[in-house]
C-alpha cells in the first residue's frame, strides 16, 4: 500500500476505533438484515456464535489494514473457514454469498455513519476505507467460493463412485441371479433326461420284471424334484413380479414351527439326523404365516439336505415387544459365501457378543464367514440351495424381516431371522 500522510493515517485509526467500538452492533444488525430475507432459511435456527462464525475475524483483518497493522490471517483463509462452517449448516453458495453482502452494506453504512458523525475527515480517508473494504469483500468472496467449489468437487466425485458401486452391486447381483436361473435351467433338463429316458426304456417290450421296477423307482425319485423345482421357479416369478401380497393375521407362530419340525422328521429319520424344535409353547404373533411356513420349508429342507450327520435345530422366542426370533442351526457343511451374501440382510452378530462361532476354532483354523463375503451363489451346501435361498430371501424383504447368517465351511451353519410381532395397514 502506498505511504499515507500522518493525518490520513490518524483518521484512519480513528475509523478503526469507531468500528470496533460498534462491533456488536455491526453483527447485531447483519443478523437482523439476514433474518428479514425470506431467501435465508437457516438463520432463525443458529445461535448467536454460529451465525457470527468467523465473521468477528474478518472484521479484526479491516481494523488491522485501516490501522497498517500486520495480518496474521488473509480474509481469503478467513473465509474458507467461515465457509466451511455454513457448508455443514446446510447453506447453498448462493445463500452464502448472499449473507456477505449483506454484511458488505451493513459495514458501508458503517462508513457513512462514521463520516456523518466526524464530518471533517478528509475524502480521501474515506475513499481508502471504501477501498480497503471493497478489497476484503473481493478476499471473503474468492475465499467462499473456493472452499465450496471444492466441497461440490468432492461430493461429485463421491456421487460418482456410490453411483459406480451401486451399478456394480446391480451388475454382479443380475450375474449371480443369472448364474443362478442357467442351473436351475440344467438342472431342470437333467431331470426331464433322467425322465424321458426312464419312460423311454418302461415302454420297450422285452423288460424284465426288475428292469421295469428300478425305471419306475427312477421316475419316482426324480418326479419330486422336478416338481420341487418349478415350483420354485413359479415362486419365484411371482415375487419378482410383485404379485406376493402379505395376509396379515394373528397365529400362534410356536404351534406353526412345531408342525413344521414334525412334519420333517421322517426326512430326519431317513438321513440319521436328529432334528428336534425348541422354543416356548405359544408365541401368539400377527403376520403372514404361509410366507413364514414357506420360508421354514425352505431353509429347513435345505439343512435337511445338506447336512450329512448329526442334527438340525430349529429355535423361535420373543426377542422383544417388537419382534420374535426364528433360528435354525445345522451341522451341514456350511453355505457358500455367494449364498450366504444373497441370503443375509444385515452382517452376522459380532463375535464378542452374539456369535455362536468363534472367529477361530480350537486348532487355529478361521471361524464363520461373514455375511456379507462376496462370491457366486452356488449349490456348495446342497441341491437347489441358489433358487430356495433367493426366495427366503425376497420372502423376508417381503415381511420387513431382518435376518443374519454364521455360517463355517465344514462346521454348520446358523440362519437367524427377526421377523415383526405387529405390522401397520
């Protein structure tokens, strides 16, 4: 800055003083120009230190250059913290810079009240304060529109990758589904082979007696599945198609599973497994209990399935006033980590506090995959497990049910689903 004369600079000091000694009168005022703009709709909702944030330094920084003082913070840097406060108070560029300018008048009214008050200082005086000012303003704008350029860079560029990440989501889920239907579909023309062959040889002439009973037990092994398996497909299109529609009712959700679990047993009994039901007597629930029967038919088929030797486990309980606990457990080898990624709604209970598997088991081997393990859906733990698990799956998204997975290679697997004990019309 050029070299002032000595009253100048006398003058401009005593502006300095006059400033600070309105200080709070300043900020006062700028509150009140701000709040009477209909455009700012944050203001009512900050407190005195908020509103000011900032803004007390930035009038320090037009003191010091009316003084000739050194800076020991640019208005520049100023605003870019000030800025950086109103971004995270929700305020837009243009409400910002908006609240600038009102202070910019505030402060010019400052000058003219100065002026009116002291009518000899010279014009010169003045035309350097307006100056200095014009200038810090220019600074405090540059300042903002810095700081929140950089903001909306850094929230595009995340926007574009959640963007990203949710289109890879989406691509690798229509993969997995693809995957999925493909071995439905071969599995299905195995079974119509295994079939069309069986009736193909029944019908020829010269079968013996015994040739003709084991193609009949052939067809009678494979007539099942095939059956098993387009009505699953048949489920399933349904649910994609949105035709699944709850039927809200009070059961007794303990009678249900009790059912369920004896209905099973002969299966148990065939395969040398104990399978047994654990809960209390009656668990009286509103809900939808054919999606519930459909869901435990399912996941318990499926353990049935798998499991080679020892035992299955169903459980159900009261976890709280708002939801009840359905949990079936099995020594089978374990789910794929695609399967137990599509299968699980939220990651498995933290080991230190619910997990039933260790995350290490006694020889030092890893303990239960995570839920959320990314990798294709596979029939690793059974026959069928891909379409059966996306149907419990969108059966549980259907029924606002939460549900985790613990699940070990070689160990078993524990399927834990927290299903409402009300729901809303």
């Amino acid at each position: 800055m050029p070299h002032e004369a000595p009253a100048q600079g006398t003058q401009l000091a005593q502006l300095a003083t006059f400033l600070f000694s309105r200080r709070e009168a300043i900020l006062t005022n700028w509150r009140t120009i701000c709040e009477e703009d209909a455009s700012l709709n944050i203001v009512d909702g900050l407190t005195r230190e908020e509103f000011t944030d900032q803004v007390p330094s930035m009038l320090d920084a037009l003191e010091k250059r009316l003084r000739m003082d050194a800076e020991l913070l640019s208005p520049y840097q100023i605003a870019r913290e000030h800025g950086l406060h109103r971004w995270h108070k929700g305020y837009s560029l243009h409400e910002i810079l908006i609240e600038i300018a009102h202070l910019h008048e505030n402060l010019l009214a400052e000058l003219r009240l100065f002026w009116g008050q002291y009518p000899t200082v010279d014009n010169d005086v003045m035309l350097t304060a307006h100056q200095r000012l014009s200038a810090l303003m220019h600074e405090a704008i540059g300042g903002s529109i810095a700081q929140y350029d950089e903001f909306q860079k850094a929230e595009a560029i995340e926007r574009a990758v959640n963007l990203q990440r949710a289109l890879d989501n989406v691509n690798e889920m229509v993969r997995q589904r693809g995957a999925m239907l493909r071995v439905a579909s071969h599995d299905l023309r195995s079974s119509f082979s295994v079939i069309q062959g069986a009736a193909s040889l029944l019908d020829m002439p010269d079968n013996t007696e015994q040739e003709r009973t084991e193609m009949l037990q052939i067809l009678h092994r494979n007539f099942p599945r095939l059956a098993t398996m387009l009505t699953e497909l048949m489920d399933l299109a349904r649910l994609e198609a949105g035709r699944e529609a709850l039927q809200i009712k009070p059961f007794d959700a303990a009678a249900l599973l009790r059912n369920l679990v004896d209905a099973a047993q002969p299966m148990a009994q065939e395969r040398g497994l104990f399978l047994h039901g654990d809960g209390p007597e009656q668990l009286l629930v509103m809900g939808d209990p054919t999606k519930i029967d459909r869901i435990v038919q399912n996941l318990l088929t499926n353990s049935l399935k798998s499991t080679t030797e020892g035992q299955v486990s169903v459980s159900w309980s009261r976890e709280n006033q708002f939801r009840w606990l359905l949990s079936i457990q099995d020594t089978g080898p374990g789910l794929s980590a695609g399967s137990a990624l599509w299968l699980s709604d939220q990651l498995r209970p933290s080991v230190e506090s619910a997990a039933v598997f260790s995350e290490n088991t006694p020889d030092g081997t890893p303990g239960p995959k995570s839920a959320n393990a990314i990798g294709p859906i596979s029939a690793q733990a059974g026959e069928g497990e891909g379409i059966g698990l996306y149907i419990v799956k969108r059966l549980c998204e259907l029924l606002s049910a939460s549900l985790d997975v613990e699940t070990r290679l070689g160990t078993g697997t524990i399927i834990r689903i927290r299903i409402p004990i009300q729901y809303t019309q």
